[in-house]
C-alpha cells in the first residue's frame, strides 16, 4: 500500500499506525533500531526531530520501502525512468557501447 505523507503530521501518524500493524510495542521497535522506547515515543510525536538515518532505519524495521516518484504538472505520479545495467550494476554490459 503506497501512503502519501505531506507534513510531519502525516509521518507521525503513519509511523504509529505502522508499528502497531507490525505489532510492536515503542520499546520493541527502539530495541530493533538501538534506540530507547523514549527516542520512539519523540520520534512519534514529533518526527521533525528525526534524522535520515534513524527513519530508515524505522522504516526497514516495519519491513516498509522508501520510494521517490516525480510528479507531472497535474500532480500525477510518474513512472521513473528505466535504468540502464550500467546504472544498477556499475558493470558495461557485452552489449551496451564504450
């Protein structure tokens, strides 16, 4: 299910929400990440305060991906462009030119 988050709001309550559906307590979660059920219960409350790090570290821990879409002019979503092998792999594929 994709969850379109907008303001810090949103992102606390979907943390939550996410949680509780995994079925973890604040102190299991914050012992998942290495954090104390308090950082948890911050994070939740006020997710500004977070960091990168520690939110996807979060979000890997509710077993949730982050994925980053361009938008057209009317606000759609679109697709991302292909990458080539190069691209993912960092290798020249026998087809691909110099």
């Amino acid at each position: 299910m994709d969850y379109r988050i907008q303001s810090p709001g949103q992102l606390s309550s979907h943390l939550r929400a996410l949680r509780k559906t995994a079925g973890l307590s604040q102190q299991q979660l914050g012992a998942l990440i290495g954090v104390g059920q308090t950082r948890i219960a911050r994070i939740e409350a006020d997710p500004s305060s977070i960091s990168t790090d520690q939110l996807l570290s979060i979000l890997s821990a509710l077993g949730v991906q982050v994925i980053l879409r361009t938008q057209d002019e009317a606000g759609k979503a679109v697709a991302a462009p292909k990458r080539s092998a190069r691209a993912r792999t960092g290798r020249r594929t026998p087809d691909e030119p110099w």
